[in-house]
C-alpha cells in the first residue's frame, strides 16, 4: 500500500525536478500518488520507500530565469 509519505516524497522529487514552481504543489501530489499507485498495480509488490530514481515526463512548460540580467542600480 502507497504511503503518505511516499507520495509526499515523490511529489517533492518532482517540484525539484521542475525547478520549484509556486503553486503547483496539489498537481505534484495527484502525480506522484497516481505514479507510485501504477506502479504498485503493475508490479504486484508494496512499496516500502518511494524510488529512488524514476523516469518521470518532462514538464509541460518550464519557465527559465536563466539568462535574465539583474537589473542594476541607478
């Protein structure tokens, strides 16, 4: 059975992988939930930890700040 904790876990995995977005913390938590529960499904095993590693899609839109320059003082 998928813990809370495992998917708490996983769901913060992915807002780092994402490079930390504001404001997408329950689209992260339903991902990560239905990620670990798929693969329990599939598998047939309970998962004791959350992986480790995991292949997860790319997200849709990335917002890069790289690049930007600082605005300087006047």
């Amino acid at each position: 059975m998928v813990t809370e904790e495992q998917i708490r876990a996983l769901a913060y995995t992915i807002w780092e992988q994402e490079g930390h977005p504001h404001g997408k913390h329950e689209e992260h938590y339903l991902r990560a939930k239905q990620i670990l529960e798929e693969k329990e499904k599939t598998s047939g095993v309970d998962f004791k930890e959350p992986p480790s590693v995991i292949n997860l899609p790319p997200p849709t839109k990335r917002r890069s700040f790289l690049g930007r320059k600082k605005k300087e003082d006047s």
